[in-house]
C-alpha cells in the first residue's frame, strides 16, 4: 500500500508540473451526468459557486445556486433544477442547516417522483437522491446510528446497480465516513456499556476504523479512475485521518499531502488550510512541534488573508490555529522570532 502512494505522489506531482501554466483549468466538473442541455454562461456561474463553496462562502455559493435554479425553471431544464436543488440542500447541510437541507431534499424528491418517466435517468437521480440524503444524516442528528447505516448500504446497493462510476464513487465515500464517525463516537462513549471492557471498546474501534478505510480506498480508486479531483481530495482527507489513528503517520502524512496538493490545483486555498490544520496536528501527535507550527502558521495566514471567506467560518478556525500556535510557542522557546516561519 505504501508503494502505492508513493507512486501515486509521483503521477500527481508529474500531472501537477505539467499542468502548471494552465492555472484556470478545472478538470473537475460542477455538473452531473445528464445536465446536456445548460449553456456556457449557467456552467461557468455553476463553477463561481463552486469556487464560493470550497473557498469558505458558503452564502455567495448558495445565491448563486439560487439565481441559477430560477433559470433553470424558467427554461424548463429539469435535469439541471433536480442537480440545483442537490447542491443546494449539500451547500444547506455544510453550514449546518440541518431542517433546511431536509427540506429542500424533500421537495427534491418529490420532484424526481413527478417530472421524469421510468427510466434511466429516474433511477439515476432517485439513486443520487439517496446519497444526498446520506450526507445529511452523517453530519447531523436526525437519525439514529443503526438507521444511518442502513440508509447508506442501501444508497451502496442502488448505485452498484447502476454501474454508475460517480454514484458508486460517493456511495463508498458516505460509509467510509460513517464507520470514521463511529470510531468517534466509540472512543468517546467509554463507560456508556458497562457490559464491555476498554478492550472490547478498544476492538471494536480498529474494526470501525478498518472498515473505514476499506470504503475510503475503493472510493478513492473509482475516483482517481475517473479523474474527481475534489472526491479524491475529500477521500484523501479522510484516510489521512484514518491512518492517524492507527498511528500510521507515514501514511497519514501521504494522504494529507495528496489532499493538499489537489485542492491547490483547483486554487481551493480554504480547504488547503484545513489539510494544513490537519497535518499539524498530525505533527504535534508525533512531537514534531516545528513542523506543527510551520503548518499552523501556513493555515492561520490562508485563512487571516483571504478575504473570501466568511467571518462565521473564518472566527472558528482562526481562534482554534492561534491557540494553538501560542501553546507551540511556549514549547519552541529555544527559537527566536517564530513569526517568520512560514515554509
């Protein structure tokens, strides 16, 4: 697996220098499978959202979508008002606006149901409305743990039907996460089953975080087949988190990277900082407090300089860093003037 990696660094760090010149290049495309019928100017506002969303604003991103899916209405593009809606209730459920994303999934689902005939193209969205639900019950609470797993297995076996690379793709991403969350929520709950002992609890983590990786790598190679940079990112993130608590750094710090260096290749500057948060507390888990510093530090400037994202977003993260740089401070006194580290 290691020598996977380690190849895979070097085709995307080939592809990166390649491609270097042509900065406004996308190679990820914001539309999915059937919308045919938009035009270059609604494709190009569908990449500002984009771009908006990843960069941390989330409001911009979302009038956008807006103005977008009045367009499309009024033009009678139903594949394209079915997809709006999708990025829409996903934009909703990023800010945690769980009720609203329901909603408006809801309202999705029911559309699908009544503007398009039994075909192809049905199964497709009724499936995708599926794994769109997903993602909500995985980052709220609107279900139980037991439902959650159940929905997202379904949501597997409905895109496995279709032979659909996209579907599939997110389908193992969505349970991937989920087992991740489980091992979360396992190590946080030790005393809740008096009737297990901190080694069954213990074991039953490592499965939760095996199983995670399991679906994260399948994800990961669908993803990297069909050239998804921002799912090969996302899928990246979260087997670097994977490997971290199974203490395997080498790996950890691979997959970080690999984040890393797609979202830079979009200009994701925001979500570049999120990886750089993570690398740096991959860091100071190792007692690496140097490179920790240097990876907040990299990260609380991103976000403190870029004007795009907004201030709810920004506070957070900028608050978390700069404790975090001041706590490694105190450990680094043996260095002068740790303010112009940067690289």
């Amino acid at each position: 697996m290691k020598k996977f990696y380690a190849f895979f660094l070097f085709l995307l760090f080939f592809t990166l220098q390649c491609s270097a010149p042509q900065k406004t290049k996308k190679t990820e495309s914001v539309i999915n499978l059937f919308n045919h019928e938009i035009n270059g100017l609604q494709e190009d506002k569908l990449r500002q959202a984009s771009d908006f969303f990843y960069n941390g604003s989330s409001s911009k991103s979302l009038e956008i979508y807006n103005d977008l899916l009045n367009s499309f209405m009024s033009a009678d593009n139903q594949e394209a008002v079915v997809n709006t809606f999708f990025l829409i209730a996903n934009n909703l459920t990023s800010q945690k606006r769980f009720n609203d994303a329901l909603r408006v999934l809801q309202i999705n689902g029911k559309r699908i149901s009544l503007m398009f005939e039994p075909s192809k193209i049905k199964k497709y969205y009724k499936t995708l409305y599926m794994l769109e639900m997903s993602y909500l019950l995985l980052e709220s609470n609107l279900a139980s743990s037991e439902y959650t797993e159940g929905f997202l297995k379904h949501s597997l076996l409905m895109a496995s039907e279709l032979e659909n690379n996209y579907l599939t793709m997110k389908a193992f991403k969505n349970l991937g996460v989920y087992h991740l969350n489980r091992f979360y929520l396992l190590s946080s709950e030790p005393g809740k089953d008096p009737q297990k002992t901190e080694t069954d609890i213990k074991t039953s983590s490592l499965i939760e975080v095996g199983l995670s990786i399991e679906y994260l790598q399948k994800a990961f190679a669908i993803a990297n087949k069909v050239r998804n940079l921002i799912i090969l990112a996302q899928t990246a993130a979260f087997l670097g988190q994977a490997y971290s608590l199974l203490d395997n750094y080498n790996l950890a710090f691979e997959n970080y990277t690999i984040a890393y260096k797609l979202y830079q290749v979009n200009s994701y500057f925001f979500q570049q900082a999120l990886v750089l948060n993570q690398m740096g507390n991959l860091s100071r888990k190792t007692d690496d407090y140097l490179s920790a510093l240097r990876y907040y530090k990299r990260a609380e400037e991103i976000i403190s300089k870029n004007e795009t994202i907004e201030s709810e977003i920004k506070t957070p993260y900028l608050t978390q860093l700069r404790k975090n740089i001041l706590e490694l401070y105190q450990k680094l006194k043996d260095f002068e003037d740790l303010e112009k580290i940067y690289n």
